[in-house]
C-alpha cells in the first residue's frame, strides 16, 4: 500500500486498526521525499532519525492503549518553516534566521503533539510568509506538483506542494492575506483560514500580528476539521484567543449538506478584469453545482472591496516593519562579520540577511507608520478595514456563506509576476476576508483544460468554522459527483 497517500481520517483508521504501523506511516513518507522531493522541494529540512524514532515511541505507546488520549497518534505532519518546533530549525525561509533552531515549540505544535502527531518535516514558504509564490524562499525552489514549471503558490506553498504532491499526509501553512488559500488552489488541497483569534499564535514568527492564522491545508475537508479541531482553542500565551469552546469540526460535518444554504455571490468578485477565464468557467461550474445540489443563490455587495488591496498594503507592511524590528543581529539570527559598531551591526545584519521583498515591506511598512503620515495612510486604512469589516458583517446578516474565486488564476510559470504589483492582485479575493477576521476555505473545484487545479472560496463569519467546513464538505461532494 502506498501509505504517504493517505489522508488523516484514513491513517487514523489504519493505524488504529493494525493495518500498519506509524513506523511504516512514517517511513513510507520518506521514502517518497526520497523519490520525488528532489524535482518538487517541498522541505527545507526534515529530520527522518526524529520522526522514525518518534514513530517507534507511538507505536509502543499505542500497545499500551497510549491511543486513548491522542486520537492521532503516530500520525506525521508537515510544518511551515515559520512555526517553533522545539530542536529543529526555523528559517522562515530567510537567510537572517539560517541555522536558527527552535528552543521550544509553538501553542499549536503543543496542541499536535498532545494529540499524539509527529512533527515532521519543515516545509518551504515565501521569505516571513510575503509572497505568493514561494519565489521570495531565499533558502529553495518549491515546484508545483502538477505541473513542476510552475510555481505552487505562496507563501505556504511548501506545504501546499508536500500535501498536494502526496509528500505528507497533511500540513500546516499560515495565512495573513491569502497564504493558506491560494496555494491551496494552485496545488490543488483544501486549506482552511480559521477566524481571527481562534488559533494561537504563541512560537509562530509574526508577519502581521492583527491578520496572522495558522490552518490546516489537507487532502479532504474531512482532515481539515479534524486538524483544525486540534490547533483551535484558548491559549494563555495569546491575548487574541477568545474562551469560546471549540466546536467538535468533525462531527459537524455529519449530514453536511447544500440544501438551503443560503449562498452570496458578492458582485465585486465576479467579471473582475484579469481574472483568468478557466478560473471563471470553473468557478461558474462550481456555482452551479452548488445551486444543484440545493443551495439559494443571493447576490450581495461588499461595496469596499476595491480598497481593500490598498489597506492590507499599509496595513500588513506596517505591523511586519514593527515585527521584524527583532532581527537586529545581536540576539540571534545572522551576525554581520563586517560590522564596525553597534550601528553597522544592525544595518549589515539586516542588510545582508533579509531579501529583497522583506526589505521592501519593511520601507514601505515605515514609511506609513512615519510622524506627519501615519494619520494619512496607517489611520485612514485602519478606519476602511472597519468599512470593509461591516460589508462582511451586512453580506452575513443575509446569507450563510460567500462563494468567490480564491485566486484570478492558476498556478503560474515561475518568474510571470516580476513585478511586484502583479504579484499582490494575486491575493485580489482572500485579502478582504482576512482583513474582516472572519473565516474562509479553498477547496478544489477542477481542473484547467492543462491540467492544472483551481479552487473556490468559501467563506463565513467570524468563528463560523463549522459551518464553513459544512459548507465545504458539502462542496466537495457536489464536485465529486
Ligand atoms: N501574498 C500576500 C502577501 O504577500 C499574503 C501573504 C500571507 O498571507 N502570508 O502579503
């Protein structure tokens, strides 16, 4: 049997079951970055003695009923190199942080590890996840699994590759303005933002603190409830995590289904100029899936969403340049070897560590925090993200979820969009919802006539999960069909 297929749900089974061992779970992963991972370069690194001796622990673990309290025991998975994980690397794919090694792990990893899953293997990003492409990786080249001259998206487009490439049995990936979503949809796997606040951020590097979520990106919705189950919750280290309970995801989904739904289409998302006309066929063919299957179509307007590309380019740079104001070269991260003074220690550091997009968020992230400016574009952003937010709340006081592209293309050829504005409309349709807070799912929708998969977005409001996951389950089904 070809384990590294597998999904979540069925590893659970199997291993639970005695089909195979975690050892073998394990080690057919391996065996298969061994086989493919030189063309893709999904991992930065992974460390196979760890996993394997961490799978031989579960397996002992699991004979002594150790499968009682970790539902998930044995199971490997794939980490973005920008989450702690205590004694492996954490690169966040830059130079500044080569050789950088976890003291401790993240509240989510804690959350892995107690549900008995193996952390294993650190996948590749767009250099502190800006990007969306995995072309800003100062340390590797990620290839799309479906078509290997094309990039997988970003900036979790490691993980996205790793799962869409059957390199892992699922991931975890990141997103602040799309980073989950849209890679999702180029490598062809179901990735999930979750809600503002309802995953800890504790261990993970910050990009943009009022934006940043971690989410699971698997191969079925299935796997994404369950993942998601166990990374949400309170956590004492993150103020931004509420006390509300944690739905059971999962068992949500039984009896998922489309009838009445009550579907937006919001009109700002559709025919917009650029959009690539496969993303609209499928997208279209989604749509009407969807009505078949028994949803309501409602149109809806999110009438600010034309500016919510400029807010997030104030806002997300704005909070990095505060961010990344930690790599100064003196704590940790690389040291300049030509520094004269303290001065020059900081500026070669940065200079020589942080790459070219980095560098352009944090002048651009500076400039809009500046006395004499940051009334005009911080202040004035913050207040249309409040704009932006009560078009999201309106769209929800009528419908159950929102159907839209999630990216105006599909995966493109490396090196397409040089310029760094072309790059940015990429996130044209998950930007906004990550502005809101509010949650939102790629899931596929189909193929390109080359082959190459897209997915739709769904999306809900603020700690809806539940219903978002239903919704695309009940998508997922459709399409199937
Ligand atoms: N592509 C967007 C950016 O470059 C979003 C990145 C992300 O969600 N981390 O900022």
């Amino acid at each position: 049997m070809e384990l590294y297929k597998l999904g979540i749900r069925q590893a659970q089974k199997g291993l639970a079951d005695g089909d195979f061992t975690s050892v073998e779970l394990v080690q057919s992963v391996i065996d298969r970055v061994h086989e493919r991972d030189g063309e893709i370069g999904a991992y930065l690194t992974f460390d196979e003695t760890g996993a394997l001796a961490a799978a031989k622990a579960a397996d002992d673990a699991r004979r002594t009923g150790g499968a009682a309290d970790a539902p998930f025991l044995g199971i490997p998975i794939a980490i973005k190199d920008l989450i702690n994980v205590k004694g492996q690397p954490c690169t966040c794919a830059s130079k500044i942080l080569e050789g950088y090694v976890s003291p401790y792990d993240a509240t989510v990893v804690t959350n892995l590890r107690k549900a008995g899953f193996i952390p294993a293997g650190r996948v590749n990003m767009d250099e502190f996840a800006m990007g969306s492409s995995t072309e800003n990786s100062a340390l590797g080249v990620t290839r799309n699994p479906h078509d290997t001259t094309r990039v997988p998206g970003g900036s979790s487009g490691g993980s996205a590759a790793a799962v869409g490439g059957d390199l892992c049995i699922a991931a975890l990936g990141t997103d602040t303005g799309g980073s989950i979503r849209q890679p999702a949809s180029f490598c062809g796997c179901v990735g999930v933002k979750p809600s503002y606040g309802r995953v800890s951020r504790y261990g993970v590097t910050a990009f943009a603190s009022s934006l940043d979520q971690v989410g699971p990106m698997t191969k079925t919705v299935d796997d994404s409830a369950l993942l998601l189950g166990v990374l949400a919750g309170h956590d004492e280290m993150d103020g931004t995590t509420p006390r509300d309970p944690v739905p059971d995801y999962a068992a949500a989904l039984d009896g998922a289904s489309m009838k009445g739904v009550r579907l937006g289409l919001a009109k700002e998302y559709m025919n917009v100029s650029g959009m690539d006309p496969e993303v609209k066929r499928i997208t279209d063919e989604a749509i009407a899936k969807c009505e078949a299957a028994g949803a309501e179509l409602v149109e809806v307007s999110l009438p600010h969403t034309e500016y919510a590309m400029a807010v997030y380019y104030i806002i997300a740079p704005a909070e990095a340049s505060a961010n990344l104001a930690r790599f100064d070269g003196v704590r940790y991260g690389h040291r300049s070897a030509a520094a004269k003074d303290v001065f020059s220690l900081y500026t070669k550091s940065r200079a020589e560590g942080f790459g070219p997009e980095v560098k352009r968020r944090i002048i651009m992230g500076t400039y809009v925090l500046s006395s004499g400016y940051y009334d005009a574009y911080y202040g004035r952003a913050q207040r249309v993200r409040t704009l932006i937010k009560r078009d999201f709340d309106r769209a929800f006081a009528k419908v159950d979820a929102l159907i839209t592209p999630c990216a105006p293309t599909p995966a493109f050829k490396f090196g397409a969009n040089q310029d760094p504005l072309t790059m940015y409309l990429n996130d044209l349709y998950t930007i906004p919802s990550a502005l809101a807070g509010v949650c939102a799912s790629s899931v596929p929708a189909g193929l390109t006539k080359d082959g190459l998969p897209v997915g739709v977005q769904f999306i809900c409001g603020g700690f809806e999960e539940s219903k978002l996951l239903c919704v695309s389950k009940a998508f997922e089904m459709a399409a199937a069909t």
